[in-house]
C-alpha cells in the first residue's frame, strides 16, 4: 500500500463486504472467536441445553495503530508488573488509601476486612500471582503521539485468550481476503505482530503451579478457575483453560457461588485447599493456583457466604491469582496516588530506578482526588463541579467491570447526589481523546461503519513473594486491542459497547 491509499479500504456495501462477513463470521466460529448468546438474542430460555455460540463482535479490518506507542507500551509492561508487585506488598501504603475511600465504598471496606482476618489467622502463602493488563489510549499533542493509560488491571483480567485469536483472523483475511477486494490490499503489505496473549496468560498460570509444588499430602495438584455463573464469555477463558491442558496441567473451573460447597480446607498447618470433583467427591484435587475470573465487584457477594468463600481461598495455601492486597493494588485511587501532580515521588518509592520510573510517568495522565484538605483535591471539586471544565474529565469509583464511570456533564450531577465527605472515594481523570480512525464493526451480524477509538491492552504475568520481595517470574504477556464507535463513552466488549479488533501497525 502506498501512503495515500485510503485505509481501510472502502468497500462496495454489497457482495463484497457480504463476503467478507461471511468469511468472518465462519472463521470466529470455526476458531472459538465467540460468546454465548444473551437471553436478549435468544429469547429467554430458548437454548435451555446451553449448546449455542455467537460471533464475538470484531472489526472487519485490524486498526492502524502507531508502531511506536505499540512498542513503548509492550517495552514497559514488565516495569508496570514490578511496580504493581510492589505495591501489592506495601500493606501500609494501601491500608491509608483504603481508609481514604471506606467511608464511602463498602465494597472496599469489606475486602479489607477479610485481609485483616486472614492477616491475623496468619497467611500461609507468600507467593502471589498477577496477571494484569494496563490498558492505553494514544494521545495526540500536535505531532507527538503517547500512550495514556486508562487504568491498570490487577484481577480477572479478561480477553486474553479471545485476542489471540482476533490477530489470527485478521493475518488469515490478510492473505486470504483483503487480497481479492476491488481496492485489493496485497499480501505481506500489512504489519500485523503476531499475538502470544493466550499462551503467555497460560504461561504466568503454569509458572505459579510449579512454583507450588507436589502436594505434601500426595493429592494429584491443580489450577482452580473461579468463576461467574451463566459467564457469557466462556471462550476466552477456555482457550486459556486448552493452553494449561496441553502441557498435562489438570484445571477445573467452579463458579464462585459454590466454592464453599466443593471445597475444603485441609486441617493441617498449611490449610491446603482442597478441590473435591462434584462428580466424583472421593477424588481430591489440591488447588495449586486459584485463578479468579469472578470475585472483582459486589454482585459477585450477594450473601455473607460469597464473602467467607473469598476467605477460604485467601486463607488457605493456595497460590490467588490475585490477593486481596493485588486486588486493592488495582484501585483507581492507588493509580491516583501515583499520577497526581506535580511530581513522580510516591512512584519513584516503588521504582526508584529513574529511567524505569520515567518511563512509566510519561504514561500517567493528569488525576485527581476529590478530598476537600488537599490542594489537588480542592481544585478536583472546582474542575468537577463547574459546567464547563467538567466536559474535560471523566469521574470513577473504585470499580471493575465497566458502566460504572461518570463522564463529562454527568459528573456535577453524580456529585450533588452523594454526601461531600465521601466524594473522596471517586477521582477524577482528565479524559484521552485519541484520533479517531475509520474501521467496520461486525457485531450480531450488522455492520457499524464509522470512527471509532481504540483501546490498547497490554498483559503481564508476574509471580513474587509477598515476604521477601523476590521477583520469581516478570513477562510482558501479548496485548489487546478494543475498539468502540467515537460517541460512545464506554469500551467493555463484554458491557456491550466495544468490539474486539487487532493492530495493523503504521
Ligand atoms: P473499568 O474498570 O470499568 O473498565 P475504565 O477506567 O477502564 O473502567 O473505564 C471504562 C472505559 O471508559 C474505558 O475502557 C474507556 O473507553 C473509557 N475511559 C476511561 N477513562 C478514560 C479517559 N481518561 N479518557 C478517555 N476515555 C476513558
Ligand atoms: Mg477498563
């Protein structure tokens, strides 16, 4: 392709585009591109043996996407990893923010409990497993494009496995069908990196089982996927699930809501957790690594019971992927924290190599707290509450999972709703406005064709002692791209508002 062909191609709206959708729409299914269908598509109760699968909704091309910003952000992500473990092992410095929001935030407030029960009970585990994802959008300063993290993972951090299969069918409509369009896109002219995100999450998981060892107890050991009930997008979990079993690891997977039922906690000093097969509950399996997809927001803990489950798998010597203290590291009031200005001095305590934390500050855009004794957090208010300035910020509690932001005009209006002394458990982020590109959204079906405003995700594994500080495993672990129409606010693909998409690198 030269410079001044249009890209991505324009596409004639009728056998040529439905040819493209058909290919797509064949190879997601084929290759596990896919979710389960809501009941909204179905009907309610209209598959009741849980046998059909959709499309996962995905571009028709892989977006442009800056090979810079691409490398910078995979070239940080085993800093980003050290900086999180770190975090993670600093209870200090998270009990203070802890207390910052409590008041405000019983989800918070109860997860620190359970820490501080289990705390005194005494961990029996001191190794701690992360699978993170740092999410970006570019950010354009005239000619100078940089990354701007959105936020940091640290728990259930999902798409790995439905991304690496996203980069696979753009390289295959790369040299099958893009190659035969009426504005023909030759073969080889896209720089499309390949994508390991399945395998290297697969990777991080594998690292932590044999870092658990045999079982003293001479059970047969495995990694325990913890997760929701009804999970729509069961896919991407599995294809991480197929990567494990391929190196002979055993893996279940056991909806939170009856952890308590099918587990047990050994009663010997090391309070193993033990996996009793539903089926089968004489066969015992120890859980090695517990991996939670499910746990990272209140409607996982309707009940007081969810909350001793969670406990069960933080007392006992299981290795959690993640802690509780990993969980609350991914706080957006700790990505606050390190972001606010005027200086990087809270991130240079944890990463006090000054390259290394340079690094990662060029990626911090500018947050705020919303306290009312800080100088920073009496301008947040004053940015926060005036009609004007608010267009430029987006305001978040201390959640996971999507559609929970407030953004733009609905900020002063959030605020006049909640009590002043617990606008502290909200911060408030300047948004990214990344240039928006042109792509076709395949989703259901029907076509979205638009701008639309990509998201990069990158992964890491990351494997540590929480005693002695020591790093035992620290990998960037393959990337995500999502990509949503520009006028919507939200990006979650499992919210329902962005698709799945891979980088074509310019
Ligand atoms: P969640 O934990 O719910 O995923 P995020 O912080 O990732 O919350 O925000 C959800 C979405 O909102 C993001 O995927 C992105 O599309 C948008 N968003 C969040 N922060 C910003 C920002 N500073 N600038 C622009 N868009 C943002
Ligand atoms: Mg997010």
């Amino acid at each position: 392709m030269t410079s001044n062909t249009p890209y991505p191609p324009a596409l004639d709206a009728g056998l040529e585009t439905e040819r493209l959708s058909q290919t797509i729409k064949d190879w997601s299914i084929a290759n596990g591109l896919a979710v389960r269908p809501p009941p909204a598509l179905v009907g309610q109760n209209q598959d009741p043996e849980g046998i059909l699968a959709i499309n996962a909704p995905v571009t028709l091309f892989p977006s442009p996407f800056p090979k810079s910003c691409f490398e910078e952000a995979k070239a940080i992500q085993t800093n980003y990893n050290e900086l999180y473990a770190r975090i993670s092992q600093d209870e200090e410095f998270l009990g203070r923010l802890v207390q910052e929001v409590a008041d405000g935030d019983d989800f918070i407030a109860k997860l620190w409990e359970i820490h501080l029960k289990v705390k005194e009970e005494g961990y029996v585990q001191n190794l701690s497993l992360g699978l993170f994802r740092s999410d970006y959008m570019v950010h354009q300063d005239g000619d100078h494009l940089q990354i701007k993290q959105v936020e940091f993972n640290t728990i259930a951090s999902s798409f790995g496995g439905l991304s690496a299969q996203t980069s696979l069918l753009h390289q295959h409509l790369s040299k099958t069908e893009y190659p035969l369009l009426t504005t023909p896109i030759p073969p080889n002219t896209l720089n499309l990196p390949a994508n390991t995100s399945a395998h290297s999450l697969a990777a991080g998981l594998h690292a932590a089982y044999e870092a658990y060892g045999p079982s003293i107890l001479n059970h047969p050991t495995c990694i325990l996927f913890i997760v929701q009930d009804g999970e729509r997008n069961i896919f991407d979990q599995r294809h991480l699930e197929y990567s494990l079993q391929q190196s002979s690891i055993p893996v279940f997977r056991l909806p939170f809501s009856q952890l308590l039922t099918h587990t047990t906690l050994s009663p010997t000093p090391l309070r193993q957790l033990l996996y009793h097969l539903p089926h089968n509950p004489s066969q015992i399996f120890e859980v090695a690594v517990t991996y939670l997809r499910a746990g990272y927001g209140p409607n996982d803990y309707p009940a007081p019971s969810s909350w001793l489950a969670r406990r069960r798998i933080e007392t006992s010597n299981t290795i959690p992927c993640p802690t509780i203290l990993t969980q609350l590291a991914g706080m957006k009031k700790v990505q606050q924290v390190l972001a606010t200005p005027p200086g990087p001095s809270t991130l240079a305590k944890f990463i006090p190599d000054e390259e290394k934390s340079s690094a990662l500050w060029r990626t911090f855009t500018n947050i705020y707290p919303l306290d009312s004794s800080s100088p920073a957090g009496r301008e947040a208010r004053r940015l926060a509450t005036d009609p004007k300035e608010c267009l430029k910020y987006v305001m978040k509690p201390q959640r996971e999972g999507g559609g929970n932001n407030f953004y733009k005009g609905a900020i002063p209006e959030q605020l006049k709703k909640v009590p002043e002394e617990h606008w502290n458990s909200f911060i408030l982020m300047e948004l990214i406005t990344p240039p928006a590109v042109q792509n076709t959204i395949l989703r259901q079906g029907k076509l979205e064709k638009g701008g639309v405003i990509c998201e990069l995700g990158v992964y890491g594994t990351c494997l540590w002692d929480q005693k002695t500080g020591q790093v035992k495993h620290n990998e960037e672990a393959g990337y995500l791209l999502r990509t949503k129409g520009d006028q919507s606010e939200e990006g979650g693909v499992a919210a329902g508002f962005g698709c799945m998409d891979s980088v074509a690198l310019v």
